[in-house]
C-alpha cells in the first residue's frame, strides 16, 4: 500500500482491506448470534456507510435480514460542522422491528444521535447502532455503538466508503492523514 494524495493532503496506509474484512466477518458472527429469531433491518447510513453496510449484510446471510437507506449529511472538509442535516429519509414502517443502524465511522456522536431519537419516535422494538470505525477520544454525545469494527484516534482518515470532499470513497484499503 502506497500514500495517496487528495487536495493537496497525504494519507498513509492505516488499515488494510484483509484486516477490514476479517473484523467484518466477526462482526457479522457477533449480529447472527445476537439476532437468533429475529429479522433485522439493517438501515444504512449514506453516503460513507455504503461499503461497509454491503458487506456486513453479506456476512450475516444465515439469518434472515433485510436492508433499507438513509441519508445523512454533517461534515466539511476535515472537520465535523457539528449539525447534522436529513437529505433522503426512510419510508419503511419500522414499529417493533429491531433496527441495526450500520455507520462508517462515529466520530462526534452528532449524527448518530440525531439519528437514533429520529428513529425511537416510531417505536421499533430496539436500535442497535454497527460501525466500522469509532472516534470514542471525539464523542460528545451519549451513544454508545454496539458493534465497532476499530478504535481509533481522533485523525481524519479515507477510503472504505469515507471520503475527503467526496473523494476515496473509492479506495479499498483505510488511510489516514500524515501530520509533519
Ligand atoms: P459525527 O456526527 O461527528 O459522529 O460524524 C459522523 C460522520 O462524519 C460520519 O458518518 C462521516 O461521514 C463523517 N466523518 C467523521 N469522521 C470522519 C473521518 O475521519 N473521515 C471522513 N469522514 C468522517
Ligand atoms: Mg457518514
């Protein structure tokens, strides 16, 4: 894995896409046996989630799951804006199901948070939140994820569906921002 550059700004390789998909995969293990009976809808947060969500679904296929979209908008560049604004809701009636709600990454806890209240006013039986990455040095909310892929810093960090200005997305491996 190389260094990429994106608006000026290097990243150095951080995780690679044999280590995300093996935590997936565990992952995956942890929501089949936590879900035995019951029949999940995943809810996907847009954009960032979409990789994650795709193979985290996948890797819970004995079970019977069903996945549904939602999207979300709160950051700038590098830094979170700190509010959070719905562009694409969700349709689904949701009363008495057990929500799985799969995030690429919590960082302040903003999103997620606006997230959940949204979601508890129309009664599922339980919201469950995945994420693949959690920020929990940059929390500022009272959320706790019930399935994290990785710990990490408080760094800004691409690729596996997070991007910089819509950019790597695309990139398979996790990288993050080299400070000199
Ligand atoms: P929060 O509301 O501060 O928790 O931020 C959540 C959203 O901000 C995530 O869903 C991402 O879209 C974005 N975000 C937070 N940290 C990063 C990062 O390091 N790189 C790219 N996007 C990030
Ligand atoms: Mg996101």
């Amino acid at each position: 894995m190389k260094q990429v550059t994106y608006e000026g700004l290097t990243f150095e390789p951080y995780i690679s896409r044999q280590d995300i998909a093996a935590r997936v995969e565990e992952l995956g293990k942890e929501i089949v046996r936590d879900c035995a009976g019951k029949t999940p809808l995943f809810v996907c947060v847009l954009n960032g989630a979409f990789p994650f969500a795709s193979d985290l679904f996948r890797a819970v296929e004995s079970i019977d799951a069903e996945i549904t979209f939602i999207r979300l908008k709160s950051y700038e560049g590098t830094q979170s804006a700190g509010t959070v604004k719905e562009v694409l809701g969700m349709h689904e009636d949701i009363e008495g199901r057990t929500l799985i709600v799969v995030e690429d990454i919590v960082d302040t806890g903003n999103t997620i948070f606006r997230l959940i209240n949204d979601l508890k006013e129309k009664n599922p039986a339980e919201i469950k939140v995945a994420t693949l990455l959690f920020k929990p040095d940059a929390l500022v909310r009272p959320v706790t994820p019930d399935y994290v892929g990785f710990n990490i810093p408080t760094k800004f960090i691409i690729g596996y569906g997070l991007d910089l200005n819509g950019k790597a997305r695309n990139l398979n491996d996790i990288y993050i921002l080299k400070e000199d």
